[in-house]
C-alpha cells in the first residue's frame, strides 16, 4: 500500500498544478525550533496553510460552501485509492509534510471519531510509512461536517520520536493495553500502547467516556495521532478545552493566526503568516497551549476517572 501511495503522489505531482506547486513550495518552507518547558517544537512557516487556519468553520459557513471532500466536488484532477470499501485516499493538495494524505470517507456524514477509531488502528498498520491524525470537529478540522483522517511521513512530528522520554506514568494497563500520561504541561498528552487492536480500541473507548463533552457537542473535543511500529499501536490523544487561543481572533500586535490541530500538538506548529513565524516564541506557544489543552487540574480528574472505569 505504501507503494501505490507513492505512485498516486508522483501521478498527482505530473498532472495537478496547484499541488505540484505546493508541494515544490515545502523545500523552501522556513522552520524553527524551540523548547516549551524542556519539550522540543518546531514553527512551520507554511503560506499554503492558509486555507486551513483560516478556515471560516461556524455553522452558517458550513452551510454556505460545497463540502471539498465529498467525491462529486473533488477536482477532476484529483485521483484517490479505495480503503476498506468507504474511504478514498487523497493526497493533500496543501502539505505540511512531505507526503501528506487526506483520507475522507465517500459518504458525507459529520466528523466524528468514536464509531471510526479501529478504521484509524487500520490505516496506521497498512500505512506503515505514516502517522495517522484526527482533528475533532471543533479541533482545527477544516471539513467538520465531512468524516476524515489525515496522514503524514512518519517521524516527522517532536511526539513521535520523544514520546517515552516524556512519560510521567502509568494510569492503568487493560488486558494487553497500557496508558500512559506524559509529562509536557502545558500540553494535555494520553498515550496507548499495545500490540492487541481490540484492547487499544476498548482503551479509547474508555478515555471517550471520561472526557466531557460541551453543551452543543456531539463528542468530547480531542485531537488523535496514531502509528503502527515494531507490532505496536502507538495513540497519542489531547484532551482539548478550546477551539481556537485568544491570539487567533485578538487585534494588532497582539493577533497571531494560530488554530492548534493534531500537527500543532504534535510539536509542529503551522503559521500561514510570516510575520507571526518571525514573532512567535516559546512563551506564545505555552500560552496558547494552556488555552486550548486542559488544565492540569482537569486532566488530573480525566486520569481519576479513566481508572475509575477500569
């Protein structure tokens, strides 16, 4: 499947300008890294991002525009590869990593993650070079009203490689599961680990039903990142408190356009604006993390309950 993945990428990149453009683009994005409380990140400067951290994601907006995944609207360039009968994937015509997949189910049904979690266990074990991610409805998915998962090359996220030197401890072990939470305040990090599909599952089932879900929601806020290496499943889950940092709506000086999704919580933070790379340092990247993450006296009681359940 990896294979095909890179055959449909070079096929796309001959034959859809947009794409290719940006895809050439990625060698010239700027980068910079930086420790928030010991924990390395790095800042993208990326200006093709900009459809995706300014998306306009209010109702009415929604309601406004044709849905961009579903199959009728894709352009007639873009080319997918079936999954599992219901899902298609796409590469991403506006890449963060180097091979950047978008992975949308055919039916257009909302963004949701709990009916959909094994079909994510299943395209980290195929998809063997990549890392999977979710990004909740209200946890910088550009398509909230539309089911999908995005990809990315392996290894590319701080998270992926630094992980297990993070962790703070055990909060239970579930048959052949165990959970992990990592010490990396201001960021809220869960950790399952196990080499048994229907225990990680049941585990995230668990987390699901420990976190609260806001009035007018339909699941908890979250963003998921999932890879399959060494006969594991490695799940990363950020408990979320809020869509978007003050900073993202605030005037002048102040303002910094920045919508934290699954990447951004990884440790690579997106800014589509230039001057807001140039700008942005560690203390930034802590506050908006304290803002959208839950606080540690939240996440304790998450903790508290997730054993509870057990």
């Amino acid at each position: 499947m990896n294979q095909t993945i890179n055959n449909l990428l070079t096929s796309q990149l001959g034959t859809w300008e947009m794409a290719r453009n940006n895809y050439a683009a990625l060698s010239g994005v700027q980068v910079k890294e930086l420790e928030v409380n010991g924990i390395p990140y790095k800042v993208q400067f990326n200006p093709a991002r900009i459809v995706s951290s300014g998306a306009k994601v209010d109702t009415k907006s929604i309601k406004e525009r044709k849905c961009f995944l579903c199959p009728a609207n894709l352009p007639p360039v873009q080319k997918g590869i079936p999954f599992e009968g219901h899902y298609s994937i796409l590469v991403n015509p506006f890449p963060i990593f180097p091979r950047h997949l978008t992975i949308p189910e055919v039916a257009h049904v909302d963004q949701r993650i709990a009916v959909r979690f094994n079909d994510m266990l299943a395209l980290a074990q195929v998809l063997t070079d990549y890392t999977i991610f979710y990004n909740g409805p209200k946890c910088g998915a550009s398509a909230p009203d539309h089911a999908h998962f995005q990809a990315g090359n392996k290894g590319f996220m701080p998270i992926e490689k630094g992980w297990r030197g993070q962790v703070a401890g055990k909060i239970v072990d579930y048959g052949e599961a165990t959970l992990w939470y990592l010490n990396d305040t201001p960021r809220a990090t869960l950790v399952i680990e196990s080499a048994n599909k229907k225990h990680t599952a049941a585990l995230f089932d668990i987390i699901y039903h420990s976190l609260d879900i806001k009035p007018g929601d339909d699941e908890p806020m979250m963003n998921v990142l999932a890879w399959y290496e060494d006969g594991k499943w490695i799940a990363c889950i950020f408990p979320r408190e809020k869509h978007r940092p003050a900073c993202y709506t605030a005037e002048g000086e102040a303002n910094l356009l920045s919508s934290p999704a699954s990447v951004d919580l990884g440790g690579v933070f997106i800014t589509p604006v230039e001057k807001d790379f140039l700008k942005i340092t560690a203390g930034d990247i802590a506050q908006i993390l304290s803002e959208v993450c839950l606080s540690d006296e939240s996440f304790h009681r998450v903790r508290q309950r997730i054993k509870e359940q057990i």
